[in-house]
C-alpha cells in the first residue's frame, strides 16, 4: 500500500531554496547525499479537481492561521508575492522563494482529510 507521498518542486536557484525551506519555513529533513535535501513535510492531503483545461499538479502549503503565519513569515524578511484573498474554500496568499517562485499558502476553510484517524 501507499505509506508516503513525495513532492518535488523544480528550482531555478535549488540551493537557496532548500535552505529557504529548511531555515525560515523550519521543516527538517535528511541529507541525501552531495546536499540533497529531502525534507519531511507536516501532514498532507490530495484532492482531484475537474478542469476543461490540460492536467496539472499544484502545491500549497496549508496554515491555521494565515494572518500569523504571514506575519511570522514577513518577520524573517519574507517577501509577500499575493496578499490574502478569501477564495470561498480558503483564505490564499503566496510568498516569494529565493529563486522568485511563489510558494501559495492558504488557510482552508473547508473540511480537511489530515485530521482522519487512520
């Protein structure tokens, strides 16, 4: 069975990301050799939405509070690429990566699958 998902974000600047995500977002992970690093996530959930369009995956991180973690996020010098929108499902924002991509948070609004007991 499935125990684990793995997410890969492509980097035009991997490195400062990598620390980005390490240092200021705080997640840990493992070095998986040459400075490879893999980092655990909080937990996840996937949705499947319809689209008239061609297939694609989106990531967004997910927060309780969207107001505090902007805050905290601005505090480390974090620069904030959208401000919050209210999107019916949840309240969404983006911030800038070092390599410039943004990176969508978003507090739900809606039911969320991680706090399922397993």
């Amino acid at each position: 069975m499935i125990n684990a998902a793995h997410i890969i974000l492509y980097s035009t600047d991997a490195d400062a990301d990598r620390v980005f995500i390490r240092d200021v977002l705080g997640l840990a992970g493992v070095d998986a050799g040459g400075g490879w690093l893999i980092f655990k996530l909080p937990p996840a959930e996937i949705a499947v939405h319809p689209t008239d369009g061609p297939s694609k995956q989106e990531f967004y991180f997910m927060c309780e509070d969207i107001e505090k973690t902007l805050n905290e996020l601005t505090a480390k010098g974090v620069e904030i690429s959208a401000p919050i929108s209210d999107q019916g499902w949840g309240k969404l924002a983006s911030v800038k990566l070092p390599s410039g991509a943004d990176l969508p948070i978003y507090q739900p609004l809606h039911p969320v699958a991680y706090d399922l007991e397993s």
